[in-house]
C-alpha cells in the first residue's frame, strides 16, 4: 500500500493514463482507412504480387539498359542547362555528374530530407523555415544562370549520362515545345519494398482523369513495357521527378508554383505553360529510373493522391478547369454544384431546402446540364469544387468560395444573417424577396436579382383526398421552440388546428399533433387533403418580404391557403391567398373557408393557375440561366 501511494503520489497512474490515452489514438490513426494499416496491407500486397514477375522484371531491366546503352547519341544542344537538384529521401546517392560545358551548374536544395549537398552541387540553397520544397526549388531557379532549367530528383537514376541532352534535343526540334520529361521507369526493389510494376514504366508523362466526380491525375502508360521509342509524345504534364524548361517560358509562366507537393507544382506549371501555347513533351528514350517509394497500390498509377491537402488546393484553384479537360462537355453544358444548409446526407430529407435543391437540380438537368446536389458538410469536397458554377442556397451559415468557379448565392431565409463580405465575395446574389433584394443591392458591388422560390408541379399536385390526412384545419411547420403565429392566434381564436411537424409538445396539447414528421413525398396528399393550410412566417422572412415556399406547394395542390399578412404575397397572387393580422381576422377567414368550400377550392384554383404559370422550378431553372449569361457568368471560368 505505501508503494502504491507512493506511485500516486509521483505521477505514475498519471502517465499511465497518458499513455492510454496515446496508444488508443494510435489504434485510430492505424486502422483509419487511409491510416498505417491500410497502407501496410497495400505496400505487403504489391510485395506479394511482384514475386511471380520478379526474376522477368530482372531480365527486362537488363536488356533496356543494354538497349540505352545502344541508342546513337544526340546532337549536343546550343543552350546551357542549370540543374536544380531535388532533395529525396535517397539522400542524392543517384546523383549523377553532370559534364560540362552544356551543364552550367547544378543548384542543390536542401530541405529536410537532403541535409547534405552532393559532390556535383556548384550552389546550395537552403529551405527557410516552413519553407516547401516547391518553394525552395522556385527560389533556386530564378537565380540559375542556364538558357534552360532542369529541376531533378536526387532519388533518380539516368539509365544513360545523356538524358539532359536527349530531353534538350526534343525541346530544339520542336519550337513550339517549353518543357520536356523523360520516360521514368520502377527500378528492381527490394523484395519487401517491390511491386508488379519494377522494371516496366512509371510515368511517360501525366494526364488528367476522374474519379468519383473529382478530376485526378494520371501517370501515362503506368505498367507498359518500356519501349525506346524516338519521337516524343504530347502530354499534359509531368511529374517534379525530372522536367526540362525553357527559361523565358519557365519565367513567362510564372515560375514554379508553390505547394506542399513538388509533383503538383511541376503539373501546374505545365498548365500554365500549355495555356501559353506551349507544348509539354514526354521523351521515350531519355530514361531515368525513378527510385522514390510507391507507398500505395494506387500509387502505380496516380502520382498524386486526390486527398492530399495538395492536390485538394489545386482543385480550389483550378477544379472546373481540371475538370475540363479531364472529361471535356459541350459547350453549353455547365456542371453546377448546390450546396444547402442541411448538416448532412442523413438527416436532408428532413429539411426543406434539401427537396427545394432536389427539384431545382431536376429542373437545370432537364436543360441539359450536370448538377450534383450536398450537404453543408461535403460543401468542400473537390467533386463540388470542380463544378463550374457553386450555387449556394444559403442556410444558417455561410460557404465559402474558391477561385476556381463561378460562386453564386441563393438567399432564401435567415437575412438577419447575411454579411457584406459574403455578398462581396461572390459572383451573383440571388434573393427570394424583391423588397430584402433593394436592400441588398446598397451594400454591395455585386449583381443582386430577384429570385423567388417556386414549386415542383410533379410532385406538388391536387390528390384525392387522403382520410389519415383529411382535417378541417391543418398546420406543417416545424415550431423550433417558438410558439408559431398561425398555431398561437388559431388556438387563441378557438379553432383545433391538426398539426404536422416536430417540436409542438411542450407548446400545444398533445392532441393536436398529428404527426412529427411527414415525408416530403406525403406532403402533397397532406395538403390535397386539407380543408384549409394555415401559413406563417419566421419573423425576419416578414420582415423583409420573403414568401413561404409552403404556399406555392400548397397552392399547386389546389388548397386553400390562410398566410399571416405580407404585401408580397398579394402582389404575387391576388386574392387566391387569404391574410390575416389577428386571431380574430383568422377565425373569420377560416369560417369562411369551411362554411363555403367550394368557393374557397376556386379561388385555390386560381392560384394554381399562377404558380403553374410563373412560379416552377423549370421557371426558376430558366431565370437562373439567363441570370448567369446576363452576367457573364454562363461561360466556363
């Protein structure tokens, strides 16, 4: 007992909470799907795989190098080179050495994982402090004195000393050329660290695909027995492991890009050279054998992984664009992305902005457009951000936008929560009231329009009334621990409204709950079978002129519709909605109704002739096309 006092006492049972605590997030982090175990399983899975191609893979890197050493040589270019050689976690051992007098120099960047310079560095630059690689490299390059840079890797093994001067000739014989790769080829690994790939092609330049919606990158020709052809090929890019440039294209483009992966800079690049006019070549029998570990299987194919923090801020940048040219569309085809304010796939079908989306979504792919439709959590998933236009149907918080595509904003509720810079920060404001639009339109520089909510005619129709749904006077709203104005003023009037929504049982007697939740796809029966829907507004929506959607929906069912008073909807329906101001004023509208229902289906009628006429979706889809070419916003960004 004293010694286990005296454990206590010296913060044993401390530590070992600590340490519990420790080895529980490392279990997490290892059986995580993209954690230590599921890499593991990869990396034993390609070992395995490899051992039956292992002793042809030996064979086969024999004879291409034998086969390198055959090729006649290149004439000898005019243009010095400066190599700026890539640290890599070989520690430069594949380094070769570089002749002059072509060779200029060779820049060494170390970072942190190439601390020592190698024997053929004439300079080193050193990172800073939180410094990338990218950026390091970009520092190196601009302070290079050749006609033509040539960035390295220091894990590269050239299958022949000529390899620059094969890459400088493709650049010669084609002017309208800035940069050029080599083919990399999988080296012979160890037998723990091989994979089915050793010997054959790594990367013959890169390209773009998709997967899942998101544009990805792609190594060309992984797997493919490597062959020493003469004529270079067109590609979209190259990797950072060895790529040539033209130094006045290199400066005209920009530079390096800076990123957290040098392998994405090095494609950026590219696309930026190729915007130039410029043309990307992949070299065949310039060879370089490209030692840096393959972690993944999908690592065989894809030099860049699509979750890398990387790759995703490209896709912030440039996804739309990336999308483009991964799988080209028709011109008038835009790919538009709605993101509204439901927290998630799992509860969506609850919240009404999620159907309104649905529908809108139907509405825009009838006019021949893609559109993908999420929640506020897959607000950043690159599938959305490479859309061309975001439309944003803004809930309880705002989202943000990237550079990368048109970002509009579609104000249906909450305007107490509207803030300048959102507006400013996007491309096209649209607002579900004419009166909250003006407003708008005096706080920021971009375009406001009217953009009311509409209704979906196929599921929002007149049905045969249902006898589970059918009472004299109903209710479907959500109370959000308020006492709702339609409920409050018909309880205080006498009336027994049947209510149809979550959050009443503490505010009403139980009994008038007829249900907590009911499907958007039932909705419409509910309505249909209605003698009379009461409607209200959030206090702010009244405020400023925002029409219920559940008007337009119930009005396309043909019921009749009491709403508590707002100009707006007269303006937009005439006398087909009745108001009120009081409990008073409501107990007499809905007396009204019951007593002559047949009058009261007329006037309902008329306003489903309105909202059928202006005030659909397809409606809306329409406006909403026009909006953006009127802004200019209907070409691709």
């Amino acid at each position: 007992m004293r010694l286990l006092g005296t454990l206590r006492t010296s913060g044993a049972a401390s530590i070992a909470r600590r340490g519990r605590t420790h080895l529980r997030a490392l279990k997490a982090r290892v059986t995580a799907p993209n954690g230590s175990a599921h890499r593991l399983r990869d990396r034993a899975g390609l070992a395995w795989e490899a051992r039956a191609s292992r002793r042809a893979a030996v064979t086969a890197l024999g004879s291409l190098r034998a086969a390198a050493a055959r090729l006649p040589a290149r004439p000898e270019s005019a243009s010095t080179i400066s190599i700026v050689l890539l640290g890599g976690e070989t520690d430069g051992r594949f380094a070769p050495t570089f002749a002059p007098p072509r060779v200029v120099e060779v820049i060494a960047v170390l970072d942190g994982r190439m601390r020592t310079a190698p024997a053929t560095a004439t300079t080193v630059v050193r990172a800073r402090p939180g410094e990338s690689l990218a950026g390091t490299a970009a520092r190196a390059a601009t302070g290079a004195r050749g006609d033509r840079v040539c960035f390295w890797q220091a894990s590269n093994e050239p299958l022949s000393a000529d390899v620059p001067a094969r890459l400088a000739y493709a650049l010669d014989a084609a002017p309208d050329a800035a940069a050029a790769a080599p083919q990399l080829v999988h080296p012979i690994r160890s037998r723990w660290r091989a994979t089915p790939h050793d010997g054959r092609v790594r990367q013959l330049g890169v390209h773009l695909g998709v997967d899942h919606g998101v544009p990805v990158l792609v190594s060309g020709a992984a797997g493919d027995t490597v062959r020493l052809a003469s004529e270079p090929v067109v590609v979209s890019g190259a990797s950072a492991a060895c790529l040539l440039i033209d130094r006045a294209a290199y400066a005209e483009a920009g530079g390096l890009p800076d990123s957290a992966d040098v392998d994405v800079s090095a494609f950026e690049l590219c696309r930026r050279l190729r915007a130039l006019g410029r043309a990307v070549l992949a070299v065949p029998d310039a060879v370089v054998l490209d030692h840096r570990p393959v972690p993944t299987e999908s690592s065989l194919t894809r030099p860049v992984a699509s979750a890398t923090p990387a790759w995703i801020q490209l896709v912030d940048d440039a996804g739309a664009a990336l999308m483009r040219e991964a799988e080209p569309s028709a011109d008038a085809r835009l790919r538009i992305a709605i993101t509204v304010g439901a927290p998630n796939r799992k509860v969506a079908s609850r919240w009404g902005d999620w159907h309104l989306a649905e529908a809108f979504a139907r509405a825009l792919r009838d006019r021949g457009h893609d559109v993908r439709v999420q929640t506020a959590d897959a607000a950043d998933d690159p599938a959305g951000r490479a859309c061309d236009v975001h439309c944003v149907v803004r809930g309880l918080a705002p989202v943000r936008r990237t550079r990368g595509q048109r970002h509009v904003l579609w104000i249906i509720s909450h305007p107490d929560r509207i803030e300048t810079a959102e507006l400013d920060a996007a491309d096209l404001v649209l607002v579900a009231s004419d009166r909250f639009a003006s407003e708008l339109r005096t706080r920021t520089r971009t375009p406001v329009e009217s953009f009311l909510q509409a209704t979906d005619p196929e599921r929002f129709r007149p049905h045969p009334v249902d006898p589970r749904h059918r009472h004299d006077v109903t209710v479907v709203a959500k109370s959000r621990d308020q006492y709702r104005t339609a409920v409050a003023d018909a309880i205080e009037s006498g009336l027994q409204p049947s209510i149809y929504g979550s959050g009443w049982d503490r505010l009403v007697d139980p009994s008038l709950i007829v249900s907590n939740y009911v499907d958007n796809a039932e909705l419409a029966r509910v309505y249909s079978s209605a003698g009379v829907l009461l409607n209200d507004h959030w206090t702010s929506m009244r405020d400023w002129g925002f029409v219920s959607n559940r008007i337009f929906d119930a009005l396309a069912c043909g019921t009749p519709v009491i709403s508590d008073d707002l100009p707006e909807i007269a303006d937009l329906f005439g006398d087909a909605v009745s108001t009120f101001a009081d409990s008073g004023q409501l107990r007499s509208l809905v007396d009204e109704v019951l007593a002559d229902p047949e009058a009261a289906r007329v006037r309902a009628r008329r306003g489903m002739g309105i909202v059928i006429a202006h005030h659909t979706f397809a409606h809306r889809a329409a406006e909403f096309l026009d909006a953006l070419a009127r802004h200019g916003l209907d070409h691709k960004p």
